[in-house]
C-alpha cells in the first residue's frame, strides 16, 4: 500500500457554487510524511504523523497521494480541484471546481479558491481572499483579504 491518506467514515454535506449538495469526506494520514513550506526564503518542515486527521475532500482524487501535500483542519477541496507536491491548504480555506494548488504553496484563513484559479510555487493565500476565473499567482507572492478574478497573473507579489 502506497497511499498516504485515505477517506475516513465520517461524511458532511456541501454545497456547491452551482447549488449542487455533495459529500465530503475527512481524510486520514495512513503514514508519517513531510511537507516542505518555503516561507519568506525559509524553508521549514512540517510532519503529518499517521493517524493525523485532515480536511474534507470530495474525493480521493482531489489531494496527491505521492508528495507531501495534504488538507488540514476544516479546509475543503471538491471538484475536480487538486492539491499536488508540497502545498498545503487548512484552516477554513475552500478550493473548488477545477482550482489548482501546487509547489509549496499555502492556503489558509477563510480563502476561497475557485474556477481555473492556479496557485504554485511559495504563493501565501490567508484571510478573506478570493481567488476566482482564470487567475495565475505564483513566485514568491502574499495575499490577503484580496479579491481577484479574471485573467491576472501574479508573480512576485507583481501583476504581469
């Protein structure tokens, strides 16, 4: 068995952005890993340990089973969204439809990530932050309490 996770008994239902209600799953460390975070240039390690328990996901397809990316607290991701290599989303944060979370990215607070919005590399989300439509934020970049939609790109906290 590779997998590092798996979907727990314990079910809540959502509604969607399209007024669909839909079961969501918590989610459980089936083993001891790492996430890599690169914070300000520093880079820290944080431990999952088996047995930790995590956020809520759809499906089993919506966090990758083979990096150190994982879904903490009460953090949803539903749709065909997907948090992949070392990102991590928690606290209260929603990522839904086909939103994309990678590299060492970290998404918390009440932050609502949606539609193709693609966060990568060591892009900070917090706050009241919405991400929406075809949006593109990475390098180094901090967001909070922002309202972004449309076909903008940030890299390096830079609108380009």
């Amino acid at each position: 068995m590779n997998n590092k996770f798996e979907l727990t008994s314990k079910m809540k239902r959502f509604k969607t952005t399209d007024g669909r209600i839909i079961a969501l799953y918590r989610i459980c460390a089936l083993k001891t890993f790492h996430i890599v975070k690169l914070i300000n240039g520093e880079r820290t390690i944080t431990t999952v340990k088996k047995g930790s328990i995590g956020g809520w996901v759809e499906k089993e397809a919506n966090l990758d089973q083979r990096h150190g990316a994982w879904i903490d607290d009460n953090a949803v991701v539903v749709g065909e969204a997907r948090v992949t290599d070392d990102a991590w989303v928690g606290d209260h944060a929603i990522v839904q439809d086909r939103a994309h979370v990678s590299g060492c990215a970290k998404i918390g607070g009440y932050s609502r990530i949606s539609d193709s919005v693609k966060v990568s590399d060591t892009v900070v989300v917090h706050g009241h932050t919405k991400l929406n439509d075809k949006v593109k934020v990475g390098g180094d970049t901090h967001l909070c309490d922002a309202y972004i939609g449309s076909n903008i790109q940030i890299i390096n906290n830079h609108i380009v």
